[in-house]
C-alpha cells in the first residue's frame, strides 16, 4: 500500500542514516510519517521498499568496505523474508530497494569506484561493475529454485486448462459386454452366441460389423435395382422376400392383374373390388407395407372401382373363395407393366 511522505528526489536526511532497518519497516508497516524525510512542498506517493531503498542508499554512502555492505543488504532481505512468504512477492519488493540502489549508484563499464564488483549476470545484460549492495539484495538459490518451480507449475496449470480434454483411446481389446450397453436379452444372447463361437468379442463385433455393413450395402443396391424386368413367380421367391422394391412392384402388379381378371369375367358376383385386403393377399406383403403404398395409386384404383360400380368392399366377400386362390397374379402378370 503506497504511503504518503515529503520528499525531494526521495533524498533522505544523513541524519537518518543510521536508523536500523527493522525500525524503519515497523513504521512504514504501520503506515505513519517516519519523518525522515527533508520537508518539502510536494507531497508524492512511494512504497515502502522505495523508501527503505532510499534509506539504503544513504546508508551506503562513503562505504567501501564490503563485509559492512553486505550486512546492510543482508538487514533489509531478512526483514523482507519475514515480511513475505510468497517469493515472487519478495523478489519484486528486493527488485524495488536494488532499483533505488542502481539509481545512486550506476552501473560502469570499468571499475571506478571500491565498492563495485564484476558481473555478467542478469538476462539480457552486459558485462558490467555495479555496487556490491545489488550482489547480496537478492535471493538465495533455494528462494530462486522455488520461484522458478513454481512458475512452472503456474504455466503447467494454464496449459492443462487451456488444452482440450482428449479421452483415452478405448480398443476393442479393452472392451467386455458391459461396455456395448445391451438391453438385457440381448446381452444374454450375445453371451450365448460368444459361448458357441468360440471367438473373442473384439473378433465377435468386427464379424458382426462386417456382416451388417455387407447387408445394408446389399439392400441400398436392391434399392436401387429395377424390378420390371424381373418376372413375377420370381419375385414371389424368398430369393426377392427382403427386396426393399418388391412390395411395391408386386403392389402394382396385384392391382393389374385384379382388372385382368375382372375383365375376363363375365359375372358380375365373382369380381373383386380393389382393396388393400385384397393386395395384402396377391402379394404377400406386410399391412403396413401395403398400407404406406397405395396412396401412391388411390385414385386409379378408386376410378376403377367406381367404374366397376363397386360401392363396398363387402363384395370381395366370397363364400368358400379366396382372392389368393381364384386370381393368380403370376399368370395373368407374368412381367413388370
């Protein structure tokens, strides 16, 4: 917290410059006017580590003698240590007094005074001869070590924040059952199946990967393939039963073969109404299935019909006959129409 003091060029009386350090940090912590400073008409703002810098400096002056500038250096780092257990936080309030220390006292490109020592150290620094204060205003190896680590850790963190999670790759090796999440017969049957197998369940999923993917392949092609050319006893054949285009082309042909018959047949009793019963019966299709189609042809058929004066699908009711029986949808409609 920056204390208020009176102050020319942050000199401090000579008078003051004996005052031991630990005095002087207990008044500045208690952040009252320590009343060493000459009394000017401008009032600044300083820290407290600028101005124990400040005390430092005319501590320093006329001291050659280095085990004296050590101590004197030594003072303020031990009261700094106590003061901060955070080492970046000390390194900064050090990094304030030595600034004081190399504003009196500059760094020279040769030796010209007897308190100055050689050093090439500091990032982006030149040799140089600077004051002995600034060699023991530091901390020690430990306190560095410490700091560096823990800026490690602090860039360590951010990067493990800021890095997307990536989930471990999970192998069909690593897997068991449980892992597929089946309802519970399934679970028991794919055991069972394991069982028989013989086989691992990674060799197991791939096997049954392998012939899903054939078979959805298989029918999209089917989906694809034209059924008119095909001939209708041979759709009839399990050969075309999961054809996904065969309930429709049987759809049309039924309806076609219904008016064939109809045509050929001279009494009006023994005709059939077009009807999704009666379709269901010719082509061995799904009520669904059927049901989902016959939209597509409505109004033909409902032309027909009317056509026919059929006014209720109750006519197709035949004692003792069967559509399926009576009209025989592969030999009145032999190909696709």
């Amino acid at each position: 917290m920056p204390i208020s003091v009176m102050r020319l060029n942050l000199a401090v009386s000579p008078k003051y410059k004996q005052i031991p350090i630990q005095i002087l940090l207990t008044y500045l912590n208690k952040r009252v006017n320590i009343g060493i400073m000459n009394k000017q008409p401008n009032l600044i703002m300083a820290t407290k580590w600028e101005l124990v810098g400040q005390v430092l400096v005319e501590q320093l002056q006329g001291v050659t003698n280095e085990a004296t500038i050590k101590e004197l250096a030594q003072n303020i780092v031990t009261e700094a240590r106590k003061t901060y257990t955070n080492k970046d936080t000390l390194r900064r309030s050090l990094g304030e007094v030595r600034k004081a220390v190399v504003t009196a006292f500059p760094d020279t490109k040769k030796q010209q005074h007897d308190y100055q020592y050689f050093t090439d150290s500091g990032k982006g620094k030149n040799p140089r001869y600077e004051h002995l204060a600034i060699k023991y205003l530091t901390l020690s190896k430990e306190e560095w070590d410490e700091l560096r680590e823990e800026s490690k850790q602090k860039y360590s963190d951010k990067s493990t924040e800021d890095k997307p999670q990536v989930n471990p790759k999970i192998t069909l090796q690593d897997m068991n059952i449980e892992t597929l999440e089946l309802d519970a017969d399934t679970q028991a049957i794919v055991k069972n199946a394991l069982e028989h197998s013989g086989i691992s369940l990674a060799e197991f999923i791939q096997k049954a990967c392998t012939v899903y993917a054939t078979t959805l392949v298989g029918k999209f092609k089917q989906f694809d393939s034209d059924l008119s050319s095909v001939s209708t006893s041979e759709l009839l054949t399990a050969k075309y039963k999961t054809h996904p285009g065969r309930a429709r082309e049987m759809v049309i042909r039924a309806i076609q073969a219904i008016k064939i018959f109809n045509g050929n047949e001279p009494e009006p009793t023994n005709r059939w109404m077009i009807t999704q019963t009666a379709i269901q019966s010719l082509t061995g299709s799904k009520p669904a299935t059927v049901k989902e189609i016959l939209p597509d042809y409505q109004t033909d058929i409902d032309d027909y019909n009317t056509s026919c004066n059929f006014s209720s699908p109750y006519i197709n009711r035949k004692p003792g006959k069967r559509i399926e029986d009576v009209i025989n949808v592969a030999e009145l409609v032999p190909e696709g129409v």
